[in-house]
C-alpha cells in the first residue's frame, strides 16, 4: 500500500467517523429535547400536587378548627 492508497484511506474512515459523530449530535440533541419536555411536565405535576396538598392542608386546618369549637361547647 503506497503513501496515496493510505491517505485515501484515511481520508475515508475521516468522513465516516465524521458522520458518525453527526449522527450521535443529532440523537443527543433529539434526547435532550425529550428530557427537557420530561422535565416541563415533571414540574407542572409538582406545581398541581404542590397546589392540591396546599388545598389539603387548608381543609385540615379548617376541620381542625371545627372541631376543636365543637369540644368546646
């Protein structure tokens, strides 16, 4: 193999690892969109359950309360 066979060749595996990494961008890119609209949606949950809980607790203390005036008596 002479000095241009082996400069074709390398030039070859330089194009198809470049490819290849191309490749791996585009997929890293694709997963980083999914993870951040997972993590849209994670956090809008959080936001409701925070809410419902906050909600929750308020029905407690007023429960609570009420009782607390029906021992009185």
């Amino acid at each position: 193999m002479n000095i241009d066979e082996r400069l074709e060749k390398l030039a070859e595996r330089h194009e198809a690892l470049a490819q290849t990494v191309e490749l791996i961008a585009a997929e890293q890119r694709d997963m980083q969109r999914a993870a951040d609209a997972r993590v849209a949606r994670l956090e809008e949950a959080m936001t409701k359950m925070a809410g419902a809980m906050s909600n929750m607790m308020d029905a407690i203390t007023n429960h609570e309360k009420r009782i607390d005036r029906l021992e009185e008596r």
